[in-house]
C-alpha cells in the first residue's frame, strides 16, 4: 500500500471510504467505551458535522484538551519531583 500521489484521485478515493472512517470510529468508540475524535484535513473533509449528533462541540473538545495537558503537565512535575526524591536518597545511601 502507498500513498495516492493524484490529488484528483486521492479526493475520490477519500470521499468514497469517508462514511466507512466514520463508522468504524463510532464502533470503536461504543466496543470500548471512550470518546473518540476523527481529525481530517480541510481539503479532504466534505461532511457537514451537524449531521451526526454524537459529534461532540467544538469548544467541549477544545475544553478537554485543556484539562488533558493541564493533567499531563502535574504529572511531568510529580515524575519530576520524585526522579529529585529518588537522587537525593541515592545519594544518601
């Protein structure tokens, strides 16, 4: 498998297998009950999203992605801290 050079062809291709991406990604998210976000550039993206409800808001996912780094930020700072701790007690050892 390579990546389609034709940009003609590439669109078609995508169009076709679009709703196939979409529906996978909605059972994976109901099998294993997470939330789950399709991101596709501009040139390729032609579905309205207000045609599937379960497509979350815009904000909530940016909202989300905030709480997420945020999350991931404290953690860095305990590994940090604890990386710290554990020298220290090396070195006391």
């Amino acid at each position: 498998m390579k990546k389609i050079s034709n940009k003609c062809n590439l669109q078609v291709i995508f169009s076709k297998r679009q709703t196939g991406v979409f529906k996978k990604t909605s059972e994976l998210a109901t099998l294993c009950g997470v939330d789950l976000a399709v991101i596709i550039p501009p040139p390729f993206f032609t579905q309205d999203l207000n045609e599937d409800p379960s497509i979350v808001d815009e904000d909530e996912l940016h909202a989300h992605l905030n709480c997420l780094s945020n999350q991931i930020a404290v953690e860095k700072q305990h590994v940090k801290d604890l990386n710290h701790l554990l020298k220290a007690t090396e070195d006391h050892i």
